[in-house]
C-alpha cells in the first residue's frame, strides 16, 4: 500500500467515526488527511504530506472552534422553545397546592404545573417558563410598559 492508499483510509475512517458520533471536529481532520493523500499523489515527500495535512487539519479544526464559540449555545431542553411551543403562553390559576403545585388548563387539558418563581405564588395569571417531563414550570409574568398587573 502506497501513502496516499493510506492518507485516503485514514480520511474514510475518520468520516465514519464522524458519522457514528456526530463530532464535526473528525470532518476537518479528514480534510487534512485528503490534504496529505493529495500531496502524496503531486510526490511530495512523506515528511511534507504530514506537514501540509497538520497544516490543513489544524487550521479547519482551529476556524470550526471559532466559528463555533461565536454563536450562542441553545438553551436547554427544557426552556428551549423550538422543542416546547408551550413556553412563554400564559395560563390562569385557581388555587395553588401547599406544595407549591397546582393543576391548570391548557390547550384544553388539565396539566400539573409547580410554581418556580420568587416569594409565594398566590391565584392569578402566570407565564409557562420551562417544562420538566409533562409538568409545566411557572412563574410571574413579566410586567410589559404601562401594563398593571
């Protein structure tokens, strides 16, 4: 077996260990491994594929870190809304157990709810802030600019 044989196994064994574990960091090492296949194909030596294929790879891991630590994380699952419509939709409550639980209607169905504010929750409108399981997590609403509550 020839290098660049072996730079292109090791770039298809990096893609399948990617695609198993979803780690997009292997993909650009796989580019530094197409790199030094390539590099071995012009007949560069074995010393300069190994340079130019920890060149390439360095810097697409490198630039894929930055790019990465620029955008913002989502928030967690459970107060991520593009997984839970719910959150951020008001709903009322009657009566609040001493536990800090109650059962409000929602969408038109009973849900149990847990209080996760501040101070003492007392009867009244409160905000759907995250939810745990198929329990929906509450809290009082934010008050909006010349809205009384």
């Amino acid at each position: 077996m020839n290098l660049a044989t072996a730079w292109w196994v090791a770039c298809g064994v990096l893609i399948a260990i990617e695609m198993a574990t979803g780690t997009f960091y292997l993909l650009m090492l796989a580019l530094g491994c197409a790199t030094g296949a390539l590099l071995a194909h012009l007949g560069l030596n074995p010393s300069q594929q190994l340079i130019g294929a920890s060149v390439v790879g360095g810097a697409a891991v490198a630039i894929c870190h930055l790019r990465r630590s620029k955008h913002p994380k989502a928030p967690p699952p459970a107060t991520n809304t593009d997984l839970h419509l719910d959150i951020g939709q008001f709903v009322q409550v009657d009566q609040w157990q001493v536990d800090g639980s109650c059962q409000v209607k929602h969408r038109g169905a009973l849900w149990q709810a847990r209080f996760q504010g501040e101070g003492k929750p007392d009867p009244g409108r409160y905000v759907i802030r995250a939810m745990e399981g198929n329990q929906l997590l509450l809290d009082h609403p934010e008050p909006t600019p010349g809205h009384r509550q």
